[in-house]
C-alpha cells in the first residue's frame, strides 16, 4: 500500500488555529479561557506527522535515526537558541536578580529539553500565580514533544518489527488507551505533574499516531460527509477553547475533545479533491502563512507579554494590540533569518548537527547561565533594592550553616543574642525559623540571652506527618533536635503554622501535642506567629516602585487586607489550650486598623511572599521592642 504523504495546507492552517488559540489566551482575552487547549492540538498534529514519517520510511525501508534527528535538529534547534540568547538581554535589563537568576537556570533546561521537569519541580503548577512573570515558561511543551521525539522512534520500530500492521494498530491503540488512563488519573491525583509531564501528555501524540498508522486504510470520504465532519471537529476544538477554566481538571478528559477534534480535521483533509469545508478555510493563504510562522510565533510571543507584564504594564487594551504586532514581527524574522535557513543547513551527520548548532548553543547559554549564578543575578543593577541581595540579606544565605544542615548543637556556627558559657535555649523550627533568627537575635542580646538556632526545611517542631500517618522525613534528626531543646529554659518556636492549618490536617494534634509536651517538661515556650503571606504580584510591584526610575502603573496602596485566621485555626486553638505562653506576632508590627504593609522605613521587609529578609526580621523586632517591649524578658 502507498504511504507517501504530501503537504497539506489545511494542517498549517490548523497550526495556525492552535498557535492562535494560545496567543490569545496569553494575551489574556477572557473569553478564550481554555485557549491554552492549542497546545494540546500541535501534539496531536506532530504525533501525526513525526509518526506518518517514520511510519512511510519504514515502510519503504529506508528509515534512518541519523536523518531523523538531523531533521528534529535543523527544525526546532536554531530557533530555540535565537530565542533563547536573545531574550536574555531583556532580561538582564528588566528582571530582578532572583527572577534573574530563574531565568538563567531554565536557559539551559529549555535547550536540554528537560523545561518541564524543572517548572514541575519549581512551580506551583501552570497557571499559579508564581509563573505570570517567568519569560521561559512557554518551553515545557517544547521539552514534552522533544522527550516524545526521544522515545517513540525507537519504541514504534521495535513494535513495527515484531507486530503485523494490524496487530501494531492494536498493540498502539492498547498503549493510548492506558495512558489516557494514567492521564485521567494523575489529573485528578496529581495536577501539576500531569499538566507538564510527558506520561499524561502522550495519550493525545499518540492519537495523532493511530491516525497516521491507519491514514491510508481510511476510506475518502465524500464532500457532505467531510463538510460535517470539520464543522463539528471545529465545533469539538472551539467549545473546549470558551468554556474549560484553568481550574479545571486537566489534561485528563477534559483534553480529549479537542484533541479528538484536531485527529476529524486531519482526516476531513485526506481526499484533497473534496476538502471538507473547515479545512479549506483552514488553507487560505492568511491561516497557511500563521501556520508557517507558528512555531517560532509560539516561541516568542509568551517572552515579549512577560517582559511588558514585568515591566508594570497591563495587557489590555493598545499595549495588548502592540504586544501582539510585536509577537508577529519577531516571528516573522525568526522565520524568515532562522528557522528557513536553518532548515536548509547541509549537515550529513549527527555529529555535524552537534558541532555546527547545538555545541555552540550549548557553549553560549552555559556560559550566559554561569555569569548570571556567579554574580547572583548582578543584585548591584537595581541599588535601591539592597535588601534583596541573596548573599547579604536572604536568611537561608546569611545563616546558610544553620539551615537544612541537619545538625545538632553547632552552637558556634549558629548562635544568637549574647554569647556566654551556658546557653539559655533554643530557636527550633522549619524556614520560618530561619528567617525569624534575625528578630530573635535583636530580642536576645536585649534580653541578654544566648540562643541557639536549629531550623531544617520541613521540620516544624517534630518530623511532620503524611496522611497516612507515616513521617515526611526520617524522624531521627527531629527527635534528638527536640530532645536537644528541652535541656534549656527557653524554647522558641519559629513554624509555618498555615501549613498545619486545619484540624483535618494530620499535623495539627500533633504539633499541639508537641507544645503541650514542651510545657509539660518546665520549659519557657516562645511561639511566633508569623507574617501575614502577600500576592507575588503584590510584591514584585513593590520592588518596581523602589526600584525602577519609571514606573508604569500607578501607585498601588502599599497595604494589603489583614489575614483573619478561621476559627479552628492551628494558632487560635494553641492560644486557647495555652494562654500563658508567649507569643510573638509579627502582624502587631507589620498590621494596623485591618491593614498589613510590606514596607518599614521605606526597606521591603519580605524575601518572597512569606519569608522576611534578614534587615527586614531586624528592623521588625527593633519595631516590636519599641511597641510591646520584650516579651522573652517576661518569662
């Protein structure tokens, strides 16, 4: 049987369809709330396209690994690194060193393809509000169809050898059917994984792939019939595109019908003599050029929203209408100056490929990324924002040998207050201890104590609990810490307490029981409550504020509602049960009629959106002794 293939123009259009869906949901046009579907259509069409490829080489018995790669590598490489290298120049202008030095680090994971590891790793999902101002988080679907490109060639050619056609459709078709499974369950059980990883994104390449295998076996369809058939694949895409919210359960089944959608129209375009009437819409010559230029469209719209975001713009109005001429532009050139000539780049080995594209890209953006770490993301740029210089000024830097050290009595690494032959007590607790250690030592010397300072990410008082009972990490170091502290007078209590919220959280007894045991022992029990959590882009508008010579945005009120805890509420139910202990709230500092502030004496106090920074602890306490004196003196 035949299976040569030839150009379509109808699936550049249907490119052009998917790359418009995500520009305008990125471009933030409210209606399209599930535009972020056109990612899942491009799997679709490369599943189709990478496997008729293989499927017709096979076939013909000419397939070759060698030309296979040299063809990914020539399409998708050049482009990426122009990006990838260009985009760091705004954002050695623009971004601030943390976010900065973010960048720096996904440079490399997006040229390694392993983007979505990372943003699976160091993300609150996709659309958390922590990925609005990351220029690079478009790659993860890049990093997901180039593992794709990694595995199938190899797994469909030992199926191909080993399975008759139709039991290879069959063996393949079991395959999709698993993993739409693994799909279905991973987005309800795990979200974030399933968004960005490849496991539960291959059940919709692989649906482009059953259609490729089983495309010449098709039957051609008559015009009425295809006609229908797009309308309602058209209808099948377009109706996921206004009504699915990006919080709702994804991919899972909620990506089936558009990718179902995106597989009638392919084949509404099979008999080219009698198009259905949505692919010939599709092949206008408007559709077929955005198709063309999709890829690096894709590639470069979501960077130039997030640097006119970052920046304090809103993407409405003439900005939003600008920052889209302006996705097309860069497209247009990266086409037209990188990805064609790329295309035509004669390279007849791999190691051709290697030498002449990805060594040098992978020399130049190791080297952008290793300048960037080095000088912590150049801090020095933005002066006016010295308290968000890591080394200076970040708790877990300043005080690096007491926190996640995993140690026991280090007390001449890490001590506070004043330092005597006998120590007074302990500082134990997770980050929030750490970044309490600042406040704690302003207290201290004024009280004339001398503290030391134990705080390991996690660990809260104990080893906190699973669900299943079972602890979150190996409970030695926790109990000989705690062990530790109750030899000494004062115990100081430094916890995310919101993560332990609720009393259907596991922890929540058992951290109650924990101060109840403390108490119990004789010893003088501290507990801080901490400050209140603030918006990401709350925070980042704040540094602009500080820090740019111009801002554009108005200024926003520097205050943000005080956070009232419901009443079960880990730090109500502890202040009900021991009334007589201290505690230190920072919100009696940072909170004033019903409003919070960010700000002492025109410094930022915050490191992130729940952790102070070393001269902000240090400033709050000197605050907090003004107003309340010290309440580790009266005890």
């Amino acid at each position: 049987m035949s299976t040569l293939f030839k150009y379509r123009a109808d699936i550049d259009g249907l490119r052009a369809l998917a790359v418009l869906l995500v520009l305008f949901f990125h471009a933030k046009f409210s209606a399209l709330s599930g535009g972020f579907i056109g990612v899942d259509i491009f799997f679709v069409i490369s599943g189709f396209l990478i496997t008729k490829i293989i499927f017709s080489e096979v076939q013909q018995n000419n397939f070759s690994y060698k030309s296979f790669y040299i063809r990914r590598i020539k399409r998708l490489a050049p482009a990426l690194i122009f990006l990838l290298l260009i985009t760091t120049v705004p954002a050695y202008l623009f971004l601030f060193s943390y976010d900065l030095e973010i960048f720096a680090r996904n440079l490399i994971h997006a040229f390694i393809a392993t983007s979505n590891f990372y943003l699976w790793q160091n993300t609150s999902g996709y659309f958390s509000p922590n990925t609005d101002l990351l220029p690079l988080l478009h790659t993860w679907s890049l990093a997901v169809e180039e593992q794709f490109y990694f595995i199938w060639p190899t797994l469909f050619i030992f199926l191909h050898k080993f399975c008759r056609e139709k039991v290879l459709s069959r063996t393949i078709y079991l395959l999709f059917l698993c993993l739409f499974g693994l799909s279905i369950y991973l987005s309800n059980t795990s979200p974030d994984s399933a968004y960005f990883l490849l496991p539960s994104r291959a059940f919709e390449l692989l649906m482009g792939a059953l259609l490729a295998i089983n495309y010449a076996r098709l039957p051609n369809l008559p015009k009425w019939q295809n006609d229908t058939l797009s309308v309602l694949a058209l209808i099948l895409i377009l109706v996921p595109a206004f009504t699915i919210a990006k919080q709702d359960v994804f991919p899972g089944l909620n990506a089936f019908l558009p990718c179902f959608g995106t597989v009638l129209l392919i084949y509404t375009g099979k008999n080219q003599q009698q198009l259905g009437i949505i692919n010939k819409l599709l092949s206008l010559k408007t559709f077929v050029f955005i198709g063309l230029i999709s890829y690096s469209l894709y590639l470069w719209h979501w960077p130039i929203f997030t640097f006119i975001q970052y920046v304090g713009l809103e993407l409405t109005g003439a900005t939003r209408i600008i920052a889209i001429i302006a996705a097309f532009f860069c497209a247009y050139l990266s086409w037209k100056f990188i990805e064609q000539p790329g295309q035509r780049l004669k390279l007849t080995s791999l190691k051709m490929a290697f030498m002449r594209i990805l060594l040098p890209g992978f020399i130049l953006l190791t080297s952008i990324y290793a300048v960037i770490d080095i000088n912590n993301g150049f801090p020095e740029r933005f002066k006016n924002l010295s308290e968000f210089n890591k080394d200076l000024n970040f708790p877990s830097s300043v005080r690096k040998h007491c926190f996640d050290a995993d140690k026991i009595g280090n007390i001449e690494q890490c001590w506070l207050g004043v330092k005597k032959e006998a120590l007074d007590g302990v500082l134990i607790g997770d980050s929030f201890a750490n970044h309490s250690a600042a406040f704690i030592d302003v207290l201290a010397k004024n009280a004339g104590l001398f503290l030391h300072d134990s705080a390991s990410g996690g660990h809260p008082i104990l080893t906190a609990k699973l669900s299943n009972n079972k602890l979150r990490y190996s409970p030695e170091y926790a109990l000989q810490r705690f062990e530790y502290a109750k030899q000494f007078d004062h115990i100081i209590l430094g916890v995310n307490w919101d993560n332990y919220s609720s009393p259907d959280n596991n922890n929540y007894e058992y951290l109650l029981q924990s101060v109840s045991d403390l108490i119990s022992n004789g010893n003088k029990v501290t507990v801080i409550i901490s400050a209140p959590v603030i918006d990401k882009h709350h925070l980042h508008k704040l540094k602009l504020l500080k820090g740019s010579e111009t801002v554009f945005f108005k200024p926003i009120e520097l205050e943000t509602p005080f956070p009232n805890y419901a009443d079960d509420h880990i730090v109500n139910e502890m202040q009900r049960r021991f009334p007589d202990i201290n505690y230190i709230d920072f919100k009696k500092v940072l909170c004033r009629n019903g409003k919070c502030t960010a700000s002492l004496n025109d410094s930022i106090v915050y490191r992130n959106t729940d952790h102070l920074n070393v001269s902000g602890a240090t400033m709050m306490a000197k605050e907090y002794l003004r107003l309340y004196g010290n309440p580790l003196l009266s005890r």
